[in-house]
C-alpha cells in the first residue's frame, strides 16, 4: 500500500511505517501528481482535498488529523466511494485550555477576575461542551447556544441574541455555508454591534465564521470589546492590521498540544487499518515519547500564587502572541511562509492533565479554594485531601 502524508502529521512514520510505502509532503502544496498513484492520503486542515487534487488518482482513503472537515469535498468522496476519516475531539481539551489561559491573561492584564462574569458559549460540540463544564466550574454563568442541538430538544440551551449578551463570548462552530444555519460570515457587523460594553470575543474554530473585514471597521469604532483571535479568515496570510487591533492574536494553534495532535494521528491510524480490514499493531500509549513529559516540581522554590501562575509553567499564550505578531513584520510575500513555520516548528505543548506536580501538597495549603477550583477543573492531578 503506498499512503502520502502531510509531513507534519506527530509520529506518522512510527504510526503508519508498517502499512505500507509512505511519502511525506508538505500537505499546503501538495497536488495531483503527488497523490496519483496513492492508496491512501493523511492530511490535516490546510491541504484541500477535492476533485482538482483526487481526480484520476487511485487514492481510496483519506484521514484528516483534524477535527474539521471543511477542507475535504465529501461530497466528491462518496460519489467516488473515497473513504474518509477525521479525528473529531482530538484537540477538543488543547482548545478549551487555550481559552482559559487566554482568560487568566485577559484578566492579568485588565486586573480583575472573570469568575463572577458570564460567558457565551456558540457551538456545543467536542469543545463548545468541554469548556462549558470547565467554565461553571470556575464561577461563571454559562449561556450556550447550539440551534441544532435546541431544535433535537437539548435543554438549557439560549438563542444567538441571548448568548451575545454575555460578557465573554467564544465561537466552538464549525465552518459551514449551507444548511439551517450556515456559519460563515455569521459574526457580521450586524451581529457585532450586539456585543456589550467591555466584552471579551474569542474565535479559536475557524477564521470565516467571523467577518474579519467587519470585525476590523467594528474595533476602529468599539475600543471597549477585546478579541483573541486564533483562527484568520484568509489564513495563511493574515490581516495585520486586524492582529494589531486584537488583545491576542495567535497562528491557529490553539489545538496544538501535542497530546492532541498524536491523538489525532492515532484516530486516523486506527481508521485507515479499519477500511483496509487491517489489525492495529501501534497505540498512543505506547509511541508516546518520553520527551515529551512534562514535570513540575513544587517543591524546589517554584512560586504558584495563582492558577495563571501555574498554567504559565504548562502554557504561555503570551509567546505565541508574541511570535505571530513578530513574524507580521516581514514583508507580505513571506508572510505565508512564516505563518506555516509557526506552526510546523511548534514547541512540544502538553495537556494539563499530562503534566506531574511534584510537592503539590502545599499548593492545598497555600492557595485560596477559589484558585484550587480553578486548577481541578482543568485538569491538573492534585492530591486528594
């Protein structure tokens, strides 16, 4: 079996080596020649896999390590009986701790506390229903909206209008143009100008939901609203001048742990032995590296006042930040190559419930409950009382 694989896929070699023939290709130039002869295609969300790159290849599988599906043409695959695969939820817990941490930041930097505040949720998915748990366990008022979910009946759900009323909203949807409810372009200026004084906007799903060309017009007027934006309509090449205008702006990364990534790899791996009627041979526990382990020791004159001081030893949004907004000041025509850069050369970022915390013990003494709760509900192990 020959497989061609985007060649920034975690442990695709260790994953898929015994399958068959690989090709690792970068997966945003990859083309038709590349997969012609391909039994199988690995890619993530910047390769777009449609009738251009699949027609007249032999190609009867196609995994995508991602949890959207908006880059692959389904409707080509199953006219062609293309089996095809993603990873929904791989990522899902690597996104919900990047809008935390972007909570404690926004916090820090605004000198208060959001724990008493209320959030928007607009999307119930994998992440959208994650992130509400973790938010009503850190104080918050959770307002979620899901129009799907409502119309099958899933109680305490509130409108659009209603969640836009909180006084954090962040946008778990997919990327979709027809249907019901399309999401493409739904935060308009319109929709916007419904945000309420001081409120904080996250978008960490896809770039289009929002109107970035609004979005801007909308800050020039509205200096009060703060936007952390991981996702850019346009992507790779981003709106520098919209990133200038945002609190935080980061390269589409906010579901880049590494746990996520590999499990995602695993999701497809496991999918692909599926449709060819293989047995699986390698699971995520054991190809993990130890490399990757993360330990925190406590009691070695580490200082932890707070949960942000804890999850700045995990995770520093504040450098990805800071890399995106340093590799805007290239010239335009090579603005593309560093944004993918950020990501394929993207430090190794574990998940919080991977993390050991040596000494914990004193954080029970030490901490306020209020700030304990906070570092339970995202997952970090602490010793039971």
């Amino acid at each position: 079996m020959k497989l061609v694989v985007d060649e920034n896929i975690p442990l695709a070699e260790a994953f898929f080596a015994d399958l068959g023939d690989l090709t690792l290709l970068p997966g945003r130039t990859m083309t038709a020649a590349d997969v012609k002869d391909a039994d199988a295609l690995l890619v993530r969300s910047v390769t777009a896999v449609n009738a251009n790159l699949l027609q007249g290849s032999s190609v009867k599988f196609v995994g995508s390590a991602t949890i959207g599906a908006d880059h692959l043409e389904t409707a080509y695959l199953d006219q062609h009986k293309i089996t095809c695969a993603t990873a929904p939820g791989c990522n899902a817990v690597a996104v919900v701790e990047y809008v935390a941490a972007a909570l404690l930041e926004l916090a820090a930097l605004r000198g208060e506390s959001f724990a008493d505040r209320s959030i928007g949720i607009v999307g119930l998915g994998n992440v959208g229903s994650r992130l509400k748990k973790v938010m009503a366990d850190w104080g918050l008022t959770v307002l979620a909206c899901d129009p799907p979910l409502q119309e099958k009946g899933e109680p305490d759900l509130v409108s659009l209008e209603e969640a836009l009323q909180a006084d954090v909203v962040s946008i778990h949807t997919p990327l979709t143009r027809s249907g019901d409810h399309p999401t493409y372009h739904l935060f308009d200026a319109k929709l916007l100008d419904t945000l309420k004084q001081g409120a904080v906007l996250i978008n960490a799903s896809r770039g289009a939901v929002i109107n970035n060309n609004d979005l801007k017009a909308f800050l020039e007027r509205r200096s009060d609203v703060s936007v952390v934006l991981d996702v850019w309509e346009g992507e790779p090449f981003i709106d520098a001048e919209l990133a200038q205008r945002v609190e935080i702006a980061t390269p589409h990364i906010a579901g880049y742990s590494y746990d996520g990534k590999v499990k995602g790899t695993a999701m497809i791996y496991k999918a692909l032995c599926d449709a060819m009627g293989l047995k699986t041979k390698n699971t995520l526990e054991d190809l993990m590296p130890d490399s990757a382990s993360l330990t925190i020791d406590l009691s070695e004159g580490v200082v932890i006042k707070s949960c942000r001081d804890l999850v700045q030893r995990v995770y520093r949004i504040g450098e990805d930040d800071h890399n995106l907004r340093t590799s805007l000041q290239h010239p335009k025509d090579h603005r593309i190559a560093a944004f993918d850069q950020l990501r394929k050369h993207y430090r190794v970022r574990r998940e919080f419930s991977q993390v050991s915390l040596r000494g914990a013990e004193q954080l029970k003494n030490e901490l306020p409950a209020a700030e304990l709760e906070k570092i339970q509900a995202l997952g970090f192990r602490l010793p039971r009382a």
